[in-house]
C-alpha cells in the first residue's frame, strides 16, 4: 500500500480553483487528494481564512471528502515557531498569517506545503529563510511548492 502525501494547503489553492489561471492545477490537485493520493492538512489558520473566503470558495472546501482532510489546531508551539520566523526577519509582521502557515505545516510533519502565494511563501529565499529558522529549533527543512509540483504527470501538466 502506497503512502499518502501529508500536504499542508494553505488558502490560495482553495481560491485557485476559481482563478482562470489556477483553476485547473488547483482541482487536478483536490481530485487527487479526492482520490486518496494526499491528505490535506487544513489547519485553524486556513480554515479562519476559508471561513472569510467567497461563499463558492467555502462550498468547495466543504465538498471534499472527509477521508481526505485532517484538520487540527494552532498550538502554542506553531505560534512560537511563527513567532521565530518573524523575529529573523524572514517575514514582516504584516505577514505573519503566511508565518503562521508554514509553521503549522512544519510542527504537524507536513511532507510539502502547497502555495499559489509565490511572493511570501513559494520563494527560495523565503524557502531557505524558513529552513534557517526550523534547523535552528531543531525542525526538518521546510519544503513549499505550487500545486503544480504536488499533482501527478499522469495528463502531461
């Protein structure tokens, strides 16, 4: 039996679905997962975040088989980890909701993060901004990619 991945979806990828230039990466994406090739890791910062989306992107969410989701909470261990990356700097306070992602990610052994935001988070300076920090702490290397990287190349994607 193949092990699923444990990915860690942050909110863009639920809008990706309804953008014209994401949409089809993104459900390629939710229907593997659908299909058992992945977990998705929501945590309570995606799922606040998914609460204030558009209702379509709500729906969609929700329509996800509950075999293919594990939600858990923000720990206080997640937030010292945000907290870290902020403090080096890796990003601005303004920023600290993506922190907050990685660091999710990275306390629940996510295998990869899954991002359409390429400016804060899928960025090899802020990849290894992010690896700094977590080797410091005793964390993994942090791996984030866009979902493109994630879906098979079964359609030639």
């Amino acid at each position: 039996m193949k092990r699923r991945n444990r990915v860690y979806v942050d909110t863009s990828v639920f809008g990706g679905v309804f953008d014209d230039a994401f949409s089809e990466v993104s459900r390629r994406f939710f229907a593997e997962a659908a299909e058992g090739r992945h977990i998705v890791l929501l945590s309570d910062v995606t799922l606040g975040e998914l609460r204030d989306a558009p209702e379509r992107v709500q729906e969609f969410a929700a329509s996800l088989p509950e075999e293919a989701i594990e939600e858990f909470e923000f720990t206080p261990e997640m937030a010292e980890l945000r907290d870290a990356y902020l403090a080096a700097n890796v990003l601005g306070a303004r920023w600290a909701d993506d922190a907050a992602h990685v660091a999710s990610a990275t306390v629940a052994r996510s295998d990869v993060i899954v991002s359409w935001s390429f400016r804060h988070m899928v960025k090899w300076e802020k990849i290894r901004g992010f690896s700094a920090v977590n080797l410091s702490l005793g964390y993994p290397l942090v791996t984030i990619f866009g979902p493109r990287e994630v879906i098979s190349d079964e359609e030639g994607l």
